[in-house]
C-alpha cells in the first residue's frame, strides 16, 4: 500500500489512477445501472434475474408484435431472380458476431449495448 502511494507521483502512477477510474466508470455504465425495473403491471423488480426476464418479455412484445396496431401489407417486390442472392442469417453466426464483439464499446445505430444483446441470451 505504502508502495502504491509513492508511486501516484510519477507518470506511472497517474497512469494507473486514470487506467482505475476508466475501469470503475466502465463498472457502472449501461446495463449494470440497472438496479430495478417495473413489471407490465408496475410491480418494482429489483433481483437481477427478475429484471433480465422483463426485458426479455419486453422484447419479446415488441418484436413479436402483441401489442394491438394497424398491419402493414406489403408489396412483394423481390423477384424470383433476387431470391437466389439472400438467404436467411443462421443463428450460430449471430451467436458467433456477440462473441466477437468487445464490452464498453460504443452503441450502434440501434442504440443497445452489445452487454444488453448478450444478458438477454441473443
């Protein structure tokens, strides 16, 4: 400790306080400052587990589509001939690009974190 203290007058030191608030901000930001959520029927979740199955019901509402609203017809102006240039993504390499991504960079155009992505177990 004594070590440690005389240290934080050199460069060094000064690098390794700047290296410590880094860490301690990464710890706190995103899905970490979760702390509590309310359910669908404004009940106040607070245990972790209880939280992750909210967001993922929540998700699960909004992609899925429970919620009532107008449908939309839609054209089907692929041809036959552009069918053959797409196909459908596989969910290993869905599963393959989240472990590839690094933690505490910088969102998307989607604006969710790649540590949301990941606790939701996409």
């Amino acid at each position: 400790m004594i070590t440690f203290i005389n240290e934080l007058g050199t460069k060094e030191g000064e690098k390794d306080i700047y290296r410590m608030a880094r860490i301690r901000e990464r710890k706190t930001r995103d899905i970490n400052q979760i702390k509590c959520i309310k359910d669908g029927v404004d009940r106040l979740l607070v245990r972790d587990e209880e939280i992750k199955d909210r967001w993922r019901e929540y998700f699960d509402k909004l992609f899925n589509g429970e919620e009532e609203g107008p449908i939309l017809e839609l054209d089907d102006s692929f041809d036959d001939n552009n069918r053959r240039f797409v196909r459908r993504i596989q969910e290993t390499e869905i599963e393959e690009a989240l472990k590839r991504m690094k933690s505490g960079k910088a969102m998307g155009p989607d604006g969710i974190p790649i540590e949301v992505w990941r606790c939701l177990g996409c």
